[in-house]
C-alpha cells in the first residue's frame, strides 16, 4: 500500500465527488448510459455459463444397466424374447414396476430355468448403461462418464468444486479490482475464462473436468463482480436500481434461452463452445477502451490525479458537456485536487484487510453476507417441494425463472419507494414465515396450499438475495468495494453449495437444512434493523465515508433526519439572550474570559525587583487586556 494523502483531506475530496467533480462530466449523460449498455452484455454472456452447469449434470429420467448375455444360461436364445421381454428378464424391477438402475440379473451357466422362480441372483452393471433422455443435452457430464450409481457423488461434487471456483474468484478478483481497477480486472477475467471455457471443451476425463470448472468458475466471478462495480459507479442515486435491475432481467434472459439452445446443441461439448461464445466477444472491450473505460470515481479515490484528469476530459467530452475549444470547466476544480494531493501524489490502494480496523463496514458486510448467504440456501427447500407436482424437469426450471423476473419486478417497483433496508426486511419475514410454515404445517396442508407457499417462498428468496447484493454494493466505499462485494457474494455461492451437500448424501439431512435456514431467515429479520439506508444517497468512497453510515430508526419523526438519540434532549440555551438582563450580563462576563478569542494580551503586573512573595501575589491576581 502506497503512500498518499492523509485521511482527512481525502476525505473531503471523496465528499465533494457527487456534488462537483459528477456534474462537470455531464452526470448522468449520453456516454454513461452507453457504457452501462454495453456492461449488460457481459452479465448474459456470464449467466449463460454459469446455469450451463444445470444442464451438464442433469441425470436422465430413466436409465438402466446394458444387459449382459454373459450372465444368462449357455441355452438362452434371444430370438424367443421381445425387447421387452428380453429386459424383464436381465434387469430386476424395484418399486413394483420401474427398472433398476444400477444392478442385472446373474443366471447359472447351466440352467434352464427362465422364470421368476428360477435361482438368480443380483449383480453389478458390468457393461455400462442405457439413458433414455427426454429434457436438456442427449449426452452431458453424466452421461458421458457414467456418473450413476456408485459414482453418483461425483455429480454434486462437481457442482461443489464449480462454486468453490466462484468464491474464490469473488474474494481473490474482487479484491484486484481495487488494486487493478474495474477495467483490468475485468479484462483479465474476461480473458481467463475465455481461454478455460474453450479447454473444458476438450476435457478427457471426470478429473480434468472438474478442475477446470473450478478455474472458470473463478475467473466468471472475477467478469461479474468487475462489471456489476463499474456499472454502478457510473450512475447517479436515482437509476442505480434501474441500472442494477435490468442487469437482473439479462440474467433472466440467459436463463430462458438456455432450454432451447441445449435442445439445439444435443451435446455437452457443444454446448459449451456455444456459452463461450459471447465471451470471446467480448474481448473486443479490450481493443475499444471506450465502451468499458476506468471508473473516475475509483481513480479518485485511490489518488491517481493524471489518470483522473483524463478521465474526467474524456466523460465530458463524450457527454458533450463542452467543446474542444473552450476550457474544460473542471479544470479549476482539478487544479484544487492537484494544490491539495500536491505534486509528489502517489496512488493509495485499499484491500479487504483494512476491515479488521473498520466497525460500521465489517458489521454492514457481515450482515449482507448472512442474509444472501440465506437467499440463496434456502431456494433448495423451496424448489425440493416442487418436485411432489411435476417430475418433469421444464416445470420446475420454468417456474424458478419465472419468479426470478418477478423478483426483479418488485424490487424494481417497491425499493425507490419504500428504501433498501425496508424491503429487504420485508423480504426476509415472507422468506421466513413461509419456510417455517412448510417445515410445521406440510403434513396439515393441500397440495395446492403447500405450492403457492414453495413459490412466494422462492420468489422472496430470490428477492432477498438480489437486494442484497445490491444494497452491498451500495453501502460499501468505493476504495474498497471490490473486496467487500466480492465477499459478500461468496457467501451466496457457500449457500448455493449447500444444496449439493444434501444430494451428496442423498437427502439425508434435508430436515436439518430446512430448520438451519427457517431460523437463520428469522434471526435476519433482527440483524437488518441495524444496517443504514442507501436510498437517494451518495456512493461513500473512502473508509471514513463508510464509517459515517449510520442506521436510521424505525420510524423517522422528521424527514430527511437519519439519527435520533435514545432520550429525549434539551435545546442548549444560548449563550445570548436579549429578552433577560442578567443571563446577557453573565453572557458578556463568559465572552471576555474565553481563551479562544482571536486578541489576547497579557499584561504582568510585576518587576524583576520584587521579591518572590509579592511576585506570587500578584502572578494570582494577573489582568488580560482584551481588544476589540
């Protein structure tokens, strides 16, 4: 960390970014909203990769063992059977009628005894499987290796490894985008994940695929959370929500157009060529600065003045806010910064690490972390009950896209309105109130009840974990954002994880899960009564800014005011008061024995002559002489 200005005087500059150096660039003007556009695209090219997954371990609905003619009798003739038949005879049925997956019927050599009497018993799959597919990819993840029966486990397991990937990349680009800036770190994630969506193509074998997954995982999260920062901290307060929102509806769209590009592609390798596709596209941004360019507002708050300058000239160029040949009407406001920071100024960079001496951003990061980490955990609970309506996988992938575009309908509608910390506790309590109503009263309820609550269950859920990613990366300070977004957003892919906890151990702890996340949406409701409010408000962008943050209470008794005191207080009586003669006497008295007066001189009463008694005497009775 280099050396820089003093905390205080960057401070003040950091203060005065919405209010001076925003408006000299045009604000909000026709370049910014160009450049937000064009930051869209890489949230669709990212969704797109990251719910490929979804469809590469998709198991198929039905699947048996290839039967074995190794395991019938020596006089067995095939001929005498149907296909059907042929089945029913080398594979045992469980459940009364479906087929078993994982085990064949092992016949003596010798006998000659087909029927359900006859002496057999039940082995292992000995040369591979058949999978009948009727949603998604012909052969994905699954299919191609075999990941059934006892290798079952691989499939959360590589779901477990791809989100790890992702919070890495959270927590390690995160933080590089406050070392780096927006732009490089986008630049090089972009790259990364470029490179490494086209090697998983080429992926041999189960090991090489996972650690791939992992590494494009990461370098994916470093593409969001890079591009989501720079969005934001090109808006003014009123179209941050809009801006972040629609952002959400690519990631809806990417969604819906998956099932069908799937059902184009048929395998998983192409597939994956079609999802890095849009990435290498983007590496365009890498050859014309201007669609993605440096945040001026990090620059600034990181003392980086050159850099500033031009990026300012820049913005107000392309906002057409002056001509070229008038003088730029922030160069007397970049003059100031320059006097201030002086001309020896080196960059100040920040990481995650100044946390440790922070209170109000550790707490605000704390909090934000918990409540996503339980909008994203609890969707397990809720999407496991739509599985008792419709076994078909388009029904419940359908319906969990469909309440996410709700979701980001309400926050759209609700949050400018209502603010940030209101709707995020509102959506909580639904989350809550609805998991603990499944988790008491499922055995009490219709069938119909139980599904309205899993679809309000999920559509807050979702909610709740849109708003708090939003409402981090609002109150977190530009310096460093990066990190603190980047951790706050591990925390959602830690909940995404525990979904694939549970399938590794078949369901075995689903009750437990349930509860743990039912009571953590209930505690949440408690832990949001101490956030700030964001709304209408300026991005802080140094740490003291986001010290400063302060809750507001429940209920404001004047507007506009964000802090009330606990106990009700006395107006301080002024020092002044014309209406009373004595307290204007005892005013004057207190005004010319003030220590802080702008002329003093005092006077000795004393000479060199005196003795030292006198000379203590009348060191006690010493006179100031006040002018006026």
């Amino acid at each position: 960390m280099s050396s820089g200005p003093s905390a205080s005087t960057a401070s003040r500059l950091h203060m005065d970014y919405e209010a001076k150096v925003f408006p000299h660039t045009g604000g909000y003007g026709r370049y910014n909203r160009v450049v937000v556009v064009f930051s869209w695209f890489p949230n669709f090219a990212v969704m797109l990769n990251l719910y490929c997954d979804v469809f590469y371990t998709l198991i198929p609905e039905s699947y048996h063992c290839k039967p074995d003619p190794e395991l019938l009798p020596a006089s067995f003739l095939l001929s005498n059977f149907s296909g059907q038949g042929y089945l029913n005879l080398t594979i045992p049925r469980v459940e009364g009628s479906r087929l078993s997956h994982c085990e064949l019927f092992k016949y003596p050599h010798n006998s000659s005894d087909l029927s359900e009497r006859a002496p057999r018993e039940r082995v292992a799959c000995t040369r591979g499987w058949e999978y009948i597919t009727s949603a998604g990819l012909t052969s994905n993840f699954v299919t191609e290796w075999n990941l059934v029966c006892d290798d079952y486990w691989k499939i959360p397991m590589q779901h477990i490894c791809f989100m790890t990937g992702w919070i890495l990349g959270y927590v390690v680009l995160g933080t590089l985008c406050d070392w780096l800036g927006r732009r490089r770190g986008f630049l090089l994630s972009l790259s990364l994940s470029s490179l490494l969506g086209v090697a998983v193509c080429l992926s041999s074998s189960v090991v090489i695929f996972l650690l791939l997954r992992l590494a494009q995982g990461a370098m994916l999260a470093g593409v969001f959370v890079s591009s989501y920062i720079a969005r934001l901290e090109l808006c003014d307060p009123p179209h941050r929500l809009m801006v972040a929102m629609v952002s959400g509806f690519f990631a809806v769209f990417a969604e819906l157009l998956l099932p069908g590009v799937a059902a184009l592609c048929r395998d998983w390798p192409v597939l994956q060529a079609v999802a890095t596709l849009p990435l290498l596209l983007l590496l365009s941004y890498w050859c014309c600065s201007s669609v993605f360019p440096e945040s001026p507002r990090w620059l600034l708050a990181t003392a980086q003045i050159p850099q500033v300058k031009r990026s300012l000239q820049e913005f107000s160029k392309r906002n057409a806010v002056c001509l070229q040949d008038e003088l730029f009407p922030g160069e007397t406001l970049l003059s100031e910064v320059e006097s201030v920071y002086g001309d020896d100024c080196r960059p100040r960079y920040y990481s995650v690490l100044v946390l440790r001496q922070t209170r109000v951003i550790w707490k605000n990061c704390l909090i934000l972390s918990f409540t996503l980490f339980i909008g994203t955990g609890i969707q397990y609970c809720f999407t496991r009950n739509l599985h008792r309506y419709s076994t078909n996988f388009y029904f419940s992938y359908f319906l969990r896209v469909t309440t996410g575009a709700l979701a980001c309908i309400f926050i759209c509608l609700s949050v400018n309105h209502f603010g940030r910390r209101g709707m995020l506790l509102l959506s909580a309590i639904v989350t809550g109130l609805s998991s603990l109503l499944l988790l008491a009263l499922t055995q009490y309820l219709q069938g119909g009840l139980v599904l309205v609550l899993s679809v309000v269950g999920l559509l807050f859920s979702q909610a709740l974990a849109m708003l708090s990613a939003f409402f981090a990366s609002e109150v977190m300070p530009t310096v460093v954002r990066g990190g603190c977004l980047g951790l706050v957003l591990a925390s959602g892919c830690v909940g995404m994880a525990a979904s694939s906890l549970m399938e590794l151990q078949n369901n075995g702890g689903y009750f437990l899960h349930h509860v743990i996340f039912a009571s953590f949406a209930v505690l949440s409701v408690l832990c949001i009564m101490l956030l700030p409010e964001s709304k209408r408000k300026p991005l802080p962008d140094s740490v003291k800014e986001g010290e400063s943050q302060r809750r507001p209470p429940l209920f404001l008794s004047q507007p506009g005011r964000d802090n009330l005191p606990l106990l009700r207080t006395r107006t301080p009586v002024p020092e002044y008061n014309p209406d009373n003669y004595s307290r204007l006497v005892s005013a004057t008295r207190k005004m010319l024995t003030k220590d802080t007066l702008p002329y003093r001189i005092a006077v000795p009463t004393h000479s060199p002559l005196l003795s030292d008694s006198d000379t203590q005497e009348l060191e006690c009775g010493t006179k100031t002489v006040v002018l006026s």
